[in-house]
C-alpha cells in the first residue's frame, strides 16, 4: 500500500509504504505458491515513510529535504527448519531498519549562463545480524553554458561508503570530473567528463518517436568502480512499441524489496506478464470499467507474492540487467514478449549468480466483456547452490457480468488453465510438475 499526503500546499508531503508477500530463500527452488514451495519461502514485510520539504528560494534556489525511516522484517525460521541445506548454505537476508538522508539545492531562474546545484545523500542500514551498511555522498556540479550548442561543466564530492567485502575493496574519498557537452540540435548531443570518475554520454533523438541514451563510466572512487555502462532505447510505431534498458547498481536486497513496490511480477520482472492474471482481478490489484476496458485496481500498489528467482541473502549486491520488450496490437488482439537478461555478485562471497529468460502473452478481446490469453514463460537460473530451468503455460478466460444488488454491479469471473515444470540439479528437490486449474470470482462494491 502506498500513499503521499500533502501536509503544506506544494511544501510538505509524508509518502508511505508497507507491504506484506513472499519470496524464495534461494534459487535452489524456485516456487511461485506454497504447494510446491512449501519450506523455500519465507514472510516478508516493510514498511516505509518519508516526510520531505521542497522549499523556493525565490528565482534563485529551489530545494529538496527529505528524511525517511524503512523497517523489513523477514520470517526465516520457516526456511531455516524445513530447508536445513538452504539455510546453512546461504548467509539469509536479515531484518533491518534504513534511515535516509537528502539534501538538494539547485539553481533558479535568475542564473542564465551558469546553473548550480548541491546535492547531500546518505543510507544508514542497520541490521539484527551481520554487519551494517553505509552509503553516503556529498556532491555539488555546476555547469557554464558559453554558447546554445556549447557548455563546461565540473562534479566535485565526496563518497563516504561502509559495507563488508571479501577483499576490503570499498573506494572511499575526494572524486572530480571535469569536461564539456556538445548539442548541435535538439537531436542529439555528445558529452565527456574527465577525471578520476569519468564519462561518457550521448543521446539520441531523431523524432518524436524514438529517444536513446547510452553512457560509459570509468569510476576510480565510489560505488559501481571500473568500467560500467547505462543504455535505453525506445521506439513507437502506430500499432507497436519496443524497449531495450541495461543498467548497472549497487544495492542491498532490503533496499530493492522496499522499492520495487511488491509487485506481482513474472520471470522477467514485467508487471504485465504475471503468475496468475485472475488473482490480480481477485486481489483487486487490476479491475475492468463498464465497458470492460483493463484499469488499475484499488489495491493496484499492493502485493501478495514477489518472484524472486535469486538467493535471498544478507549482502551488498552489485546488480546488471538488461532488459528488450515488445507489444503490438491489432483489431481484437494484442500481443507481448520480452526477453532479460540479469547478474548480480555479492561483497561477502565468490561467485555470480545469473538468471534469464523470455516470457510472452496474447490476448484476444472477443467482446467489450469476454477476452481469452495465452502466457507461456520460460526463465533458467544459475547459483551457487543449484541451476533450474522453469517453463509455464497459462491459458485462460475472463468474463464480466452484470449484476444489481440493489445498484448495478459488475462481477469479474475467470477459469485458467495452467502447466508449470521446474527441472534443477539440486540434490535435495531435484524440480516439479505442476498442473492446475483455477476459477475465481470477485465483485467490487
């Protein structure tokens, strides 16, 4: 459940979130319900509220101060006694309590030539077992615009970070980048910084239609040292989109539970390409309008389960994905896919995890009120502990009808169809198959 209230008119704003779902203890065995799961899961809960100030300095200085406290909790102790292997095996994920910090000044209208900001960010975990995590960073740019298709710029700063590793690699200190950006048009502009953190920038945008932006760093102090790349590409046609995104961070498993939202997701990530897509009707995270158009739920922000096809462990993680899309409608059909691609190592062990996969959907809206889909999946997972490979196929149909229960009503139906198969080189679970059936109803009052 999230929220955001408006203490103060466009000033002050308290944003809140908490959630409650599972998640897989490791990708040993990757389950998506607790018949076949049963022992590889555990609870997960957070909750989260951050007060902020955005504060105007008339035309000179606009400003951002927010705090926030995250709290996470993670029930272990059914894992740790029915998956004895898993549990001794993996360092699992701790409860933790995070407290942000952020300061933000930049430059108002009153600069023309030269624009300025300043910029103070710090994230305080301390956790119930192992060792606590500290990112922190001090940093202010300024930018000196000579000419429309010229300008200077310089980043000056300080990255004060603290977390655990196993050769003590944590590049702390004093970083700087200077260099210049070049736009001839609107289209397209190439920039360069120099220094001990280094950069590469161009973007890409030749209509309206399509916008790119890829960028190469080469950082000797903070987070995400070395070599790293950032890229996305997006293009619309009249009937169709693709996307392509590839990023690089690093992160505390805490941190991305409580911000990914706790979705229900698929294999690949994608919100649209779910497990079950009547339990999202059912859950009341999407519903249908009058016309039996799809809209966002009253619980839309909720979630029950997240699908987490990596180990559930207590680290920092340094986490790559790369992710294409592609949707197209046509008359009465719209058709999905989407392939990724993710790694993530681990500060306190050796080792890569990796999982990919691809993952589809058509749908065919028979009438305003009755549609029928197609979802099949398939994602393979390589860890320390075992690799699986999983494939599923759901087929199913939805149907809205019209009720009066004293007001008119719409009642949502569904019956799925639905083929799961879990093959893994682990010892102790070795896969599954699973074949089910599922008809569900709801009413929204």
């Amino acid at each position: 459940m999230n929220s955001l209230y408006q203490a103060i008119r466009n000033k002050l704003f308290i944003e809140t979130s908490s959630s409650i779902s599972q998640q897989n203890i490791s990708n040993a065995f990757v389950s998506t319900d607790n018949i076949s799961g049963n022992g590889s899961r555990i609870e997960s809960k957070t909750f989260s509220i951050s007060p902020y100030w955005t504060p105007s300095f008339g035309q000179y200085a606009n400003g951002l101060f927010k705090v926030g406290y995250n709290k996470s909790s993670f029930d272990n102790s059914n894992g740790s006694t029915v998956s004895p292997l898993l549990s001794s095996n993996l360092n699992l994920i701790s409860d933790s309590e995070t407290y942000t910090r952020q300061a933000r000044l930049t430059s108002g209208s009153a600069f023309n030539r030269v624009s300025w900001g300043l910029n103070y960010s710090s994230q305080q975990q301390n956790r119930v077992s192992g060792q606590d995590v500290r990112f922190e960073q001090y940093q202010g740019d300024t930018r000196y615009y000579i000419n429309r298709k010229f300008n200077v710029f310089g980043q000056a700063g300080y990255s004060n970070n603290d977390y655990q590793t196993l050769s003590n690699s944590i590049n702390n200190g004093f970083f700087y980048t200077f260099g210049a950006q070049w736009s001839p048009s609107r289209w397209y502009s190439l920039e360069a910084g120099y220094g001990n953190n280094k950069h590469v920038t161009m973007q890409f945008n030749p209509s309206a239609n399509l916008n790119s932006n890829v960028t190469y760093r080469d950082k000797s102090v903070g987070l995400n040292t070395g070599s790293s790349w950032d890229a996305s590409f997006n293009y619309l046609f009249k009937q169709a989109a693709i996307g392509f995104n590839y990023s690089q961070e690093t992160t505390t498993l805490q941190q991305l539970l409580t911000q990914q939202g706790f979705f229900l997701r698929d294999s690949s990530g994608n919100f649209t390409q779910v497990a079950n897509t009547q339990d999202l009707f059912t859950q009341g995270f999407l519903s249908l309008d009058s016309s039996g158009n799809l809209i966002k739920g009253p619980n839309y922000n909720n979630s029950q389960l997240v699908f987490n096809p990596f180990d559930l462990v207590d680290d920092v993680i340094i986490r790559k994905r790369g992710n294409l899309t592609f949707s197209y409608q046509t008359g009465k059909s719209s058709y999905n896919a989407s392939m990724f691609n993710e790694r993530r190592t681990y500060g306190k062990r050796t080792g890569e995890d990796l999982s990919y996969g691809v993952s589809g959907g058509w749908q065919w809206q028979y009438e305003p009120r009755l549609s029928f889909y197609l979802q099949p999946s398939w994602m393979h997972t390589e860890g320390s502990l075992s690799s699986n490979t999983r494939y599923d196929v759901a087929l199913g149909v939805s149907r809205s009808v019209p009720i009066n229960l004293g007001r008119p009503l719409l009642m949502n139906t569904g019956l799925e169809l639905r083929h799961i198969n879990l093959m893994s080189d682990s010892a102790q679970f070795g896969g599954y198959v699973e074949n089910r059936a599922t008809a569900n109803f709801n009413v929204r009052f």
